[in-house]
C-alpha cells in the first residue's frame, strides 16, 4: 500500500564501539564489495555492489557535507552504513566511522564543530545517540535508555533533545501470565494487534531532556500514561518532531487512537508542547481529519509549515501545504490553487520561500514556494527525481538525486542554472563498465481518450530491426507514482540488461497528474486503471521491436494484485505472469490486513454492506473470481512477515494454478515482510525471477489451462 511518509526510523545492525573513536572489531565490518562486470551486464550481484547513499547534512557554515553510505555484504547477508564528510565541492572525501554498525539521524552541533548521530552501544547493546568531533575522534555517548533510541532531534539552542524510545503499553490481562514464562500465547482483545512485519508489543513514545553538549539524562516522556505512538509506525521518524528557533516550544505528531478507532483512522495531528510555559500541550490541528505530518518552523519562529490530508482514511491524499501563524494559530493552505502536491519540506534560510520536491508528470523534480504569493517555481528538470531537498549556502540547494538507471548521488542544485552538480558519483566506477541502457518517455492513448505518460525501456544494446520479448510493470500502492524511481528489486535496468523490453505506465491512480487522475483508482479497483494497463500491453505490442508473443507482466502489492486480475481479463495478451505479495482474494483482504483505514476506504467499504453499490462494484472484480479464465504461466512470490497482504494471499493464487493445471511456481521467504531486503534473498529473487521470465518470454509459451482441475480437494497433484 502506499506510504504516507519516506521511512526514517532507525534499523541499527550489530556493532562493537571502541571508547575514544567509533570502531568495531568483534565482528565483520562491512566494506565496499569487489564485483566484475562482464560484458556489461548488470547482475543481480552486481546490483548488489552499488553503494547507497541514505542521508545528508551539511553543517551550518557549509564548509562540509555529512553523509552515510551503505554496502552490503552478500556473505554476511546483511548491510552497513558508515558515515563520511565531504567539502562542498564534493572534494576531500573522508570516512569517519568503520563499524559493524550502521550509523544514522545525522545531525551537526557545537557550529559544525561535532555531528550527533545513532549507533548500537555495546554496554546497553541498544542504539543510542553519541556524537564526535568533525575529524570523527572524541567520541561521546549521548544518552543510555533502556529500550535504546530510535531517532532524535537537537534542539537548535542545542539545550534540549528528544528522542523517540519503545514503551511497553499498558496490558489489562497481564494477570493471565503470572506463573507461566514459557508461555507463547498471546491474548487479543482488539484490532491492529500487527502492523507492517511486527505483533505491536511496543510502542515508540517521545522523550525530552536537558543537553549539555555532551550527555542527556532524567528523560521525560512527554506523553506518559499515554497508550499512544509517536512517531507513528511504521516507517515515521525524525520529521515527526519539531524544535521552535529558540528551543522553547517542541511540536510532534501523533495519531492520539488505539486499537479499532487506530485501525480504522489516518487523522495524525500536530501538538505544541510547551516546554517553557508549564510543558502545556495543544493540538494545532484539531478537527482536521486526515494525516497532518511535517511540521517544520520558519527561521524566525512566527510561521510553521505542514503537510495535510483533507480527506478522513485516505492515506493517498493530495498533501497540502499549509502554513500556520504561530501567534494566532489561523493556517491556510499554499498549495489550494496548484495542481500537483509537496512530498516534503525545507525553508530557505531567509525564510521566504519554502523548498520541496513533488511528483510531477512522471518525475519528481524540486520546487521553490514564494511564502507571500503561493507562487510555485519549477527548479530542476530531466528525467531525474529528487529528494532530501536542503537549503545550502550562496543560495544553492543541496538533494539527492536517482533515475531508473543509477542511485542516489549528492547533487548540488543553483536556480537559474539547468544542470545540478554531482557532488558524489560513489557508482560511477560500475555504471561506467554497464552496457547503455536507454528510457524514453512515451504517451499512451487510453480508452477514455486520454495520454497517460509510460516509460518504455529499452534492451541493452538496443537494435531496432530486431524483435525483443517485452515486460509490462504494474505499480503498486497503488498510489505510487511511477516517476524515475530506482529500485533494488523492481529495477528497470536489470530487467533491459536480460533483453527486455519493459514499458511502466502512469495508469489512474498514481500521483502527480492532479487529484482527478489520483483518486479515480480507489473503489474501482477492475476498472479504468486495468484499461490503462491493456492500452499500455497493446501500445508496446504494436511497437516494431516487440515480438507482441512474448510479454508478460509483472508487479508487486497492488501490482501484484493486478497481475492477479489481468490473468483473468488479459485474453491472450501475456505469455507469462509474475506476482510478488498481491491481492487474490479482495474479501479475504479486507478482513486480513492491518490498517483498516485503506481497506475501508480504498476498497469502499466491508463486503458485507450489500446496500453500498462501490463497495459491491469492487469485490466483484476480485482476481480469486476469474481464476476460471487463468490460461498463462505464473510466478508467485511472498513473504510470511508480511503484515499488510498476507503470503496466504499468494499461496490461495498458486494453490489455485495449480489446480487449473497451469505450470506454476512460488517461492516464499518465511524471514521477509512486504518487500525481499537480506541480500541473499533479493538475489535469489532475482534469479526465480528472471529463470522464470525467460523459460517462457525467451522460447514460445506452451502451458494453457487444462479442461479440468488437477486436483480436487481432497486430492493434491505433486
């Protein structure tokens, strides 16, 4: 499902911290890892090997940039992210930590002189905040919770932190456990008792403490005897807090619901917390329905800009950009006469414009906001998307910057000028040995006489006069935009190196074609958005290069559920099928799944409510009811951590397949949630996906349906 918020909490790998610099010895620390391209091609182990580039700070005279870069390991099956600092320029690259750790939340103090951030500890084997100087020596411990800290925010007087650490909540029937440790029941008595990958037996809760430079301590949870998370889980970090300029006043956001009402409901709000004035609370927000997340004050501390969902449990909402008077508490929306939508925030350091980057017309370009006239200015261009947006000095703009053909690189952005500047390029020596890969923007009609925008990719070595076998992507979300993402897993690159031909479309329902293209998705999930995807399978058939025999299509979450549903209606199209965590069974979804809001909204409403005509509308499209029409090879694949669709999902379409006689396969990871992350997974995924893709793309498909099930049910076909 899609994603309110880019994830920011801390996922800490195992380290050994020395006393007077941050060094781990006792176990194996992750290095940049030795590939070999041969002939250009791009391997999954190859994909492996890039580096990862996860965060930035420039510290507050802009005499250096902070960065983590991670590798992987595909021995030790695991990732490292170590941090590094880097001139202005990008000149002078220096590493500064060598752990076992991953370090995170980076954050300069003392004028630059010294950066905060989060690693493990070795004495409470938790993560926690330390910080060191500029040259990385003199390391200090921060803070030393019990439950460890997942993020952090440095008040900007530097006199105050607060941190985010897991409370157990509060359990009525406790009493039930005494006299039986070796218990694994569990008793539950209401909804979202799982969430994403975890059973919720911990929650994250704020806490704040005086900070001396050096050491926290005496932590105050901010919202004691509160059953409540903050940050929200579970992907919220960081930008859920605050700090007002003089450190006076913190803001954080909190869904303040639990159990069904928390299942059921997106409306987040922003609370004042007063540090000076008696540690008074006061939601900002009140009354405002949707997700309100963000927060983030002007430099002087009078205005505080957001992000706002209007509408109650739709999680895919237009964001909008408010702006609220600290004085008065009167807000208005910025963004009410522009058609597209902020994904995050950043004042310039004047504090008369507010910079973001959002999806646009298929890419995410950065974008300026005059505060005073709402006027929005387009300040990069290209096939690029950016994020991570910061004001830097001389009026530059420092963010990161990907395409479907190469990862996060630090980019250095003049307004005015058309081209950013590379200021890492930590891929360039394994781009540089990979065969061409060309995107090329193209316009598809689509049934209601529309142009949906759809990136084609094209084969390494790319020969017109020849005849290539063709992939069809089908976003998931299904409100995510299909811009020039760049992804470890669905990676446009790999699929062209193996000689496909892959067109991705913007089809209903994805962002940043207005809210009318965005919304017309939910509540009809069979509906134009699945013609959008025949237009497209029709549109890449027709072009010369294409053996139109041989496309299959492909897709994960809702994608995955639209391979589901396209396997039913497709009519010949496709050769070959694959499904990665997707919807089967809609009815089975509804009750399954974890946060209710989406199902409830998305899908219009439960089953059972036979007078609601949308709701009907959309649980007689579900794939489970045409497996009848099922003709094409499939592939399926799920996690067992998966919370939010479950693998029993994927394993009722593969027992379905199979019992239409259909070549079937599945592969299931029991240790993986809604995506494939251990690297030797993701490259087993890699090869199921393209043994399979080939064995039926690469050589004329045989397998159709049988006349009769293989099996009845009390019979099983080996």
């Amino acid at each position: 499902m899609n994603k309110l918020l880019i994830p920011m909490s801390i996922a800490v790998l195992p380290a050994l911290m020395a006393c007077n610099s941050v060094t781990g010895e006792a176990e194996a620390i992750i290095e940049k890892p030795e590939v070999t391209v041969e002939n250009g091609m791009l391997t999954p182990e190859v994909l492996e090997a890039f580096g990862r580039i996860k965060e930035m700070a420039p510290n507050p005279d802009g005499s250096l940039i902070a960065f983590t870069l991670a590798y992987e390991s595909i021995e030790e099956n695991m990732a490292n992210s170590e941090i590094y600092t880097m001139k202005p320029d990008g000149t002078e690259i220096t590493r500064l930590t060598k752990t076992s750790a991953s370090e995170s939340n980076l954050q300069w103090i003392a004028g630059g002189q010294r950066l905060a951030f989060i690693t493990k500890d070795e004495e409470t084997e938790k993560p926690q905040v330390f910080t060191m100087s500029a040259s990385g020596n003199e390391l200090e411990r921060v803070t030393q919770l019990e439950n460890g800290v997942e993020c952090f925010v440095i008040s900007p007087d530097e006199k105050k932190i607060v941190v985010a650490s897991v409370i157990k909540p509060y359990n009525e029937n406790e009493s039930l456990f005494e006299g039986l440790p070796k218990t694994t029941g569990r008793v539950v008595d209401d909804l979202m008792y799982k969430h994403w990958d975890e059973w919720v037996e911990e929650i994250p809760h704020p806490f704040i403490s005086d900070f001396n430079g050096k050491s926290a301590s005496d932590f105050i949870d901010i919202m004691k005897d509160e059953p409540f998370e903050c940050p929200m889980r579970p992907f919220s970090g960081a930008e859920s807090f605050a700090f007002s300029p003089d450190g006076t006043k913190l803001i954080y956001v909190s869904r303040k619901l639990k159990g069904m009402d928390y299942a059921f409901s997106t409306d987040s709000n922003l609370y004042l917390y007063d540090i000076a004035e008696g540690k008074t609370v006061k939601n900002l927000t009140e009354g405002m329905p949707g997700y309100d997340t963000n927060p983030v004050f002007s430099p002087d501390g009078k205005q505080l800009a957001f992000l706002s969902m209007p509408t109650a449990k739709y999680e895919s909402d237009k964001k909008r950009l408010m702006l609220m008077d600290m004085a008065t508490f009167e807000m208005k929306d910025l963004t009410a006469e522009w058609k597209y939508w902020p994904e995050e925030l950043a004042w310039s350091k004047d504090g008369k414009s507010i910079l973001f980057s959002g999806y646009c017309e298929g890419t995410e370009p950065v974008f300026s906001m005059d505060v005073a006239t709402a006027k929005v200015t387009q300040l990069t261009e290209g096939m690029w998307d950016y994020h991570n947006v910061i004001p830097f000095t001389d009026g530059k703009i420092l963010a990161m910057r990907h395409n479907m053909l190469q990862p996060d690189e630090i980019m250095e952005i003049t307004p005015g000028q058309p081209e950013a500047k590379y200021l890492t390029q930590v891929n360039k020596e394994i781009l540089d040995q990979l065969a061409e890969v060309k995107v090329e923007k193209h316009l598809v009609p689509t049934t209601d006489g529309k142009e949906m925008t759809s990136w084609v990719i094209l084969p390494a070595n790319f020969d017109p006069a020849k005849k290539y076998p063709a992939i069809l992507y089908c976003q998931g979300g299904p409100q995510q935009a299909v811009s020039q993402f760049w992804s470890y897993r669905w990676n446009f690159r790999i699929m062209a190196a193996n000689g496909y031909v892959v067109i991705a479309p913007n089809r209903r329902g994805v962002p940043g074609f207005g809210e009318e293209w965005n919304r017309q998705i939910s509540g009809d999930y069979g509906g134009q958005n699945m013609r959008d995807y025949l237009s497209a399978t029709d549109y890449i058939a027709s072009q010369p290069y294409v053996d139109k025999n041989r496309i299959g299509a492909i897709g994960a979450s809702y994608g995955g559920f639209s391979v589901y549903w396209l396997a039913g209606h497709h009519e010949g199209r496709f050769a070959a099928l694959i499904a990665h965590a997707g919807i089967f069974n809609i009815e089975a979804q509804y009750l399954e799944t974890e946060e209710m809001w989406f199902a409830d909204f998305d899908l219009g409403g439960p089953y059972w409510d036979k007078e609601n005509a949308t709701a009907q509308r959309t649980y007689a499209t579900s794939p489970h009811k045409f497996v009848d029409k099922w003709t094409a090879p499939i592939l399926i694949t799920v996690g067992e951590l998966d919370y939010r669709i479950l693998a029993s999902q994927g394993m009722m379409a593969f027992n379905a397949a199979k019992m239409r006689g259909l070549e079937t396969e599945m592969l299931v990871f029991p240790d993986e949630n809604h995506w494939v992350i251990k690297p030797q997974n993701a490259i087993l995924w890699q090869r199921v996906f393209f043994r399979f893709l080939d064995k039926y793309l690469k050589a004329p498909a045989t397998a159709t349906a049988s006349a009769e099930p293989a099996a009845n049910a009390s019979g099983a076909a080996n």
